[in-house]
C-alpha cells in the first residue's frame, strides 16, 4: 500500500518527462502555474452565495473537482522540484498554527494572529 | 498504514471544531483563503529568476514549505467540504491530460491544448 | 489637463530608476506581483460575509484601500513595460463586454458567456 | 477635461444595471472577481521566460491588453462600491512606497522592507 504523494509524483514526473516540459516547469514557473488553477478553483463560486457555495449541483461540483486536481497536481510537482515533503510540511505547519492560534483564545473570531500578538482581544 | 490525505482531513476538522471556526469555512471562503496562500507561495519566488528559484537558500525554502503546507491544508479542508476524493481526482484529471496533451503531439511545447484542437501545430 | 493614468505611469518609472529596480521588473515578474496583491486585497474580504463587505469600518478599509492602490500601481506598471493604453483597453473591452453580455439576455444571471454561446437560456 | 476612472466608473455602473448584475457585485464578490482576472493576466505569462515576455507576438500582446483591461475594470467597479478614490489612494501609497524603500538603502535589491525594518542589509 503506497503513499499516495509519492505515487502521484512519479506519475507527474513521467508525464512531464513524456512531453519534454521539464524546461518550462521551474518553480517560479510551477508556483506561478498553481496560482492560477487556485484562482480556476475559486472562479467556480465567485458570483455564487455562501450558502449555494455548500449546495453545487453535478455539474458545478464535476468542475471544482477538476480544479481540485490541477491545484494538487502542480502543488506535487512544485514540490517535488523542491524537495519538499508535503505531508511533514503539513504536520509541522498544523503544529505552528496550534501555537499562533490557541483554541481558548481565538474561539469563535477569524481575526488573523498578529491581532492576539498585539494584545487585543 | 493510514491514508495521508485522511488523516490531515480529519486534524483539519478538529482544529476548526475546537476553534469555532466552521461558521467561516464556507467553501466560497475557503476557495478564497485557499487562493490567497497561493499566491504567499508564489511571493516567495515573484522578483527571483527561474534559474534562482531552483537554487533556494535556508531561508526561502522554508518559507516555501509553510506555504505549500498552507496551500495542501485548505485544499484538504475545501475537497472535504465538498465530499471530494483529492487522490481519485487526480488521477482522474491525469487520464484527462494525457487525451488532451497526447506525448507525440505536445513534445517540447507549452501550447494550450485549445491551439492544438484548432488544428495548429 | 493631467491624464492620471500617465501622471502614475511617470512617477512609478522615476521610483524604479531611483531603486535601480527595472531589472526586477520583466512583465512576466510583474504580472507575478499583480496577481499577490490582488490576492492581499481579497484577503481583507476572505472570512466577510458578502453583508459586511459592504460596511467595513476605518480600519478595515484603510487596509482595502493602501491594496487597491498597490493593484493599480503594479497594473500601471506591467502596462507602462509592454506599451498597452489601459484607458483604451478598457473602453475596447467594454465593448466587447456588450456583445458578449447581450442586457435583454442576461438580465439577472451571472453564468458565463459560453454557457449562452452553447444556445442555453 | 474628463477623468478616465470616473468615466469608466459611470460606464460601468450602467452596464451592471442594465443586466441586474447588483446583487451579484458585494465587494467581497468583486475582490474574488478581480483576482481571478488577475490570474488570467498572468496566465499569459506563465510558462514565458522573462525575456520572452518582454518580447510578446501581435496575439499574445492582444491577449494581454484584455486581460489588463479585465482588471481595470474590476478595480473600479470594486472602488467604486467601496468609495475608494483609486488616484488618490495611489499617490498616498506611493508616499508610503518611498519612506519603506529609501532609495539609498534598497537601491538594486528586492527583499522586502522588513528586512530593512530588523536593520539587516
């Protein structure tokens, strides 16, 4: 049973090697390519409400899945030129967001960090 | 030996429990907030050359990896959302670019697939 | 009788110069730039309801305003390097905006004009 | 003796209400809209060297000036809900630009103004 990053990133390596694009992905260029499947992605609900956001229908939903899976793809192959170890990435950055934002004090407020850093409340 | 995406999925679910914070996460806003990370990510590389970008120091690379970490932790949290299977929509979406960028066809060029069914080459 | 558009465009090429920044400043890098301030502007709105977007406080669009400001600049800019009239391009582009967006079409709906292209209504 | 942002601001305004387009157009929304359109820009340069985009063919050339124009146009609309004045808010900006960049101390280099604030150089 194989890691799924892992499987996915051969697959991403294969097809760009298949094609000859190497010489067009660099990060600057993949990061710049993942920008702009992630605007794609919120394209799909620009002029929607937040509450129609949570109720697609088949055809809406069939589109940001597709939008789902360009975002992953260039953010694994991104990572991949990088070195970088997306799950520990994860798992370190959830832990930095614990501490930036501890359950007791930030419950129920979406204000971002630096307002607690500050004093305010 | 647990699935990556899965467990991710379910701290994520955690974290925002414990912080009251599923009021926001509507899946317009965390499109929005997944979009807005991706772009912190591509920061990180704006004013450097594509040659730079492959060679990072200390410094940047970790910055990177928190925002890659960013961008993968709200892909996760919108994809659970929306019911949406990450790893079955990538290889969805992959089988998808393998018909509209056949190998032979594409080699060697970032065209747009459209300029390819227009019959140009 | 000053045109805004060339007074801006002016006075950015001077800082630049100043700051032997024009290096930096391929279309490609600014475009790059464009696009994460753009994304630092929806920032200000990603956890708003669409209700409190329209009724930010001092603060709040204080930091909307210094954003919009650095997406003009930057679009300025990117439009100054490639020798595009952003006040032509726009009238241009309204135009075609009427062809597209027939009023007595699509009064009320924000799907997209392939969707009336297809002959759906 | 017109200005360019206001003429533009009534034109669109009336092409909005012509198609009830109102209710779909919260600031929030516009933000959303504008980065998106955003990411389309910059599209046009993603897998483009630097050099390469300072050097665009009749086609790419006309594929950025809409672009541009796109996000002109949603910047205004945008200020225009909000009561920003785009020229004027850019002048206070650029003001801001010159006493976090002095000239002497950034000259040729791109790192972020924080850098300078924690006095490194």
């Amino acid at each position: 049973m194989s890691d799924p990053f892992k499987q996915l990133h051969l697959a991403m390596n294969q097809f760009a090697a298949e094609r000859d694009w190497d010489q067009f992905h660099s990060p600057k260029n993949l990061a710049m390519a993942l920008t702009v499947e992630a605007a794609e992605l919120q394209e799909c609900f620009q002029w929607l409400t937040e509450a129609q956001s949570k109720d697609l229908d088949e055809a809406q939903l069939a589109a940001v899945r597709d939008e789902i899976a360009d975002v992953q793809l260039y953010l694994i192959r991104l990572a991949g030129k990088l070195g970088v170890d997306i799950e520990q990435a994860c798992w370190e950055k959830m832990e930095k967001n614990a501490k930036k934002y501890p359950a007791e004090q930030v419950k129920g407020s979406a204000k971002k960090y630096t307002h607690y850093e500050n004093g305010d409340v």
